[in-house]
C-alpha cells in the first residue's frame, strides 16, 4: 500500500493495528518472532557455537553442554537462553522447542538426535552424523520415519562450485571417471597413541559422566576433552571422520556414488583405542546409471598421491585442507579439499574448455536450507537420506583401519563385513547401560 492510500483511510481504519514483518517495518530480513523457529543448542561450547550463530535469525531458547568454563561465551551471548548439564532434561523440559542442534563429540550425535527425534523435533547434526555404520542407519531410518526437517554439517555442500563440478563431468569434461584421489590436512591432533596411565582429577566445571554419555566408562584426561577426543576410537573417527564427509561430498554428488563394495586400508601404525597417525584408503564403487566402476583413495597424516604431469611446475597441489584430483578416460580435474576450485588441467585445457550452461539448481545456504525445511520447504541438501549414506561410506574407512592390509567385502542391505566376520564388531557401537 502506498503512503498516501494508508493515510486517506483516515479515522477508525488508520488507528486500527497493521501487523507487518519486521522485514517490512525494519527494512530487514529478520523474521518477526511469530515466523521464527524455536531452537535449542546440544554441545554449544566449540563447533556447536558456530552452528548456532548462523542460525540466529531463529530464537536460541535453550542450551545444554557439560562444560560450564568453555560453553561460558555462548551461555553469555544468548542470555535468555535455558541453560542446562544433561540435554535429556532439556528435552523434557523444553517441549516447545522445534529443533535440536547438535555440536557434541561424534560419540554422542546418535543418543541426542535418536531422542530429538523420537519428539519429533527437527535435527541439525555435526558430521560425522554417527560414530558408527549401524548408527547412521538407525538415525536415519528414524528421521525417514518421523519426517521432520534434518541436516548434517557439511557446510560445503550448498556451494555453486560443487555444482559447476557436476555439471563439467556430466558435460564429459574429462570424459568417464574412473578414478579419484583425495586428500586431507588432517589429523591437526595427536593419533596414534596409547591410553595415558596419569589419572588428573576432574574439573570443577566439567561432568565427565555427562561427557562419558555411551562410551565406556574411563578416567578422566585432558588427552580426549576439550580438542582430542576425534583422534579416540571411542570418542571420535579419526581425521578421515573429520574431514571425509566433506571431501567425498563433492565426489559422491558429481559421480552418482552410492555404497562401495570393497575398502583396504594402509596405515603408519595401528593402535587399538587410537586412530593412526597417517593412511591411505581405497574404496572401490560399482558401475551405476550407465558410469563405469571408480576407485576412490584417500589420504590423510600428510599422504597424497603422486603429483599429476599435467599440472604446471611450481603451481600447488593442495589448499589449506588438501585436494582432490579427478582422472577422466580423456582428462583430468583439480579442486581444493572443499572443492573450492575446480579446474582442467593443464591450465591450456582450462582456457579452450566451453563451460556447459548451469544446470543443476543452486542453493540458497547452507543454513537457510535448514530453516525453510524445517518450515515446511524443500528437503535441505545434506538431509539425513543423503548424510546418512555418505557417513557410512566414510565409516566403512574407519573400519577398514581397524584391519589394516585386509580388503574388506562390504554388504549394505546386511550392513555386514562378509569376507572377514571379526571386522563387523566395529559396525555397530555398545552403548553403556543408562543409554
């Protein structure tokens, strides 16, 4: 309505309430409090307080971490927020909530979106969306079941250049596909270790028990709380769970992977609670919708393939999370590890190449992706039916190097080793009695 209509209403009409969005009235796209989803924090103090600032065009109502001194900003930054120790209070509590946020320790992604769900509030999760393979299948078996809005942390998926990278190898950039090599920075924690004999007491701001939450009871060390809990086969997934849901993103999109039939790992040494300080994984993926068989590697603990001879002398190979190099029947591309870059090379290949018109749909973000699922929208991208899957394949990796040398047969309607019986005591997780 135009100024001067609203004002030759005049009398009754002009003094009546016009409910408008702030957006309108402010000039903003901040949604009014009627159109804002009621969010809760689980695991606020590291990653989780991220997650949660860019999602706070929503409400944050409630907040739960067991860790009092590191959750202490985020606890002061959203002042009106509940806050609570155990987040199985928080739900019970909190009934009004419409989603949880999930920022905790791989360990405990299964036990907090498993009870999320089972409310049916709508999920985001860090990644990896499990510690395990039986995990990720039962999360995501339940999120189908319950149909409420889910999405897993990896932020990458919504980029135009993960796109461009699908629509060049379907335009037959580099011909057929039949192998790719990825390669990661991490792990930027120790690996490879054994469990520390010292038993320091716990801090006064920490329930251990709380951090425990399904693992196996143990002492207390700064060696797994506050940062190196990924590199502890009970707590974390090593630098391939890290870092493998966002490399083999890009991948499993351009490529229309699914499940792989086999997986070998090589690692520099093998301890039982810890992941290695460096491997190399090879998958292997069957033919699918008319594209031949790929052969995926990955490296991490400063491992990467050999330096292809199509690329210039003196230009880098990696970024600063690594790359991945994929080998066409006529070609080859290189990207960073996010797949930030995407180039032919060499670069003369690059500067002849016709770029295919766009044609896959681009993303509105990552996070607003979330938002207007959980509002009645599209399916978010990274949504638990394609999380879930592509943790699995990732988490095949894992178990893998529980067995290093041995070449794993992979059976996923069983979800089952089957060439190698005592490599399945890894697919699923013993949760601890309470839990």
């Amino acid at each position: 309505m135009k100024r001067r209509s609203f004002l030759h209403l005049g009398g009754s009409a002009a003094a009546a309430p016009l409910i408008l969005p702030r957006r309108v009235i402010g000039g903003t796209d901040t949604p009014p409090p009627s159109e804002r989803l009621n969010l809760a924090g689980v695991g606020v103090g590291g990653m989780g307080a991220n997650y949660l600032s860019a999602l706070s065009s929503q409400n944050i109502v409630a907040l739960a971490d067991v860790d009092s001194r590191k959750a202490g900003k985020v606890f002061a930054h959203y002042s009106r927020a509940k806050r609570y120790e155990d987040f199985r209070i928080l739900l019970e509590k909190e009934k009004h909530i419409d989603g949880v946020v999930i920022g905790t320790p791989d360990h405990t992604h299964a036990v907090i979106a498993r009870a999320a769900l089972d409310l049916g509030k709508h999920v985001y999760c860090a990644k990896p969306l499990t510690r395990t393979i039986g995990e990720a299948r039962s999360i995501t078996q339940k999120a189908a079941e319950t149909k409420v809005a889910t999405q897993m942390s990896i932020q990458w998926n919504a980029k135009d250049s993960h796109r461009i990278l699908a629509e060049w190898i379907a335009d037959g950039a580099i011909g057929e596909v039949t192998e790719v090599h990825t390669w990661s920075n991490r792990p930027i924690w120790p690996q490879g270790l054994k469990r520390p004999a010292e038993t320091p007491p716990v801090p006064s701001y920490l329930n251990w028990d709380l951090w425990l939450g399904p693992a196996p009871k143990r002492p207390y060390h700064p060696a797994y709380h506050p940062f190196n809990w990924r590199g502890w086969w009970d707590f974390g997934c090593g630098a391939l769970g890290d870092m493998g849901c966002h490399h083999l993103d890009p991948i499993f999109r351009s490529l229309k992977l699914t499940t792989p039939t086999t997986v070998t790992a090589e690692a520099s040494d093998c301890f039982p609670e810890t992941a290695p300080a460096a491997s190399t994984i090879t998958y292997q993926f069957p033919a699918r919708q008319g594209l031949p068989q790929v052969k995926l590697v990955w490296y991490d603990g400063g491992r990467q393939p050999e330096r292809p001879p199509e690329l210039e002398e003196g230009r880098k190979m990696s970024d600063s999370f690594g790359g991945t190099l994929y080998i066409g029947r006529s070609g080859k591309i290189l990207t960073g590890g996010l797949a930030d870059s995407v180039r032919l090379i060499p670069e003369e290949k690059m500067k002849v190449y016709q770029r295919p018109e766009p044609s896959l749909p681009r993303s509105e973000g990552h996070y607003e992706e979330f938002i207007a699922a959980c509002k009645g929208g599209p399916a978010a991208g990274a949504n638990f039916d394609y999380g879930g899957p592509l943790t699995e394949a990732v988490l095949l990796g894992n178990v893998a190097l529980r067995c290093p040398g041995e070449t794993l047969e992979w059976d996923t309607t069983q979800l089952k080793i089957t060439n190698l019986d005592e490599a399945n005591a890894y697919v699923h997780a013993d949760e601890r009695q309470g839990w």
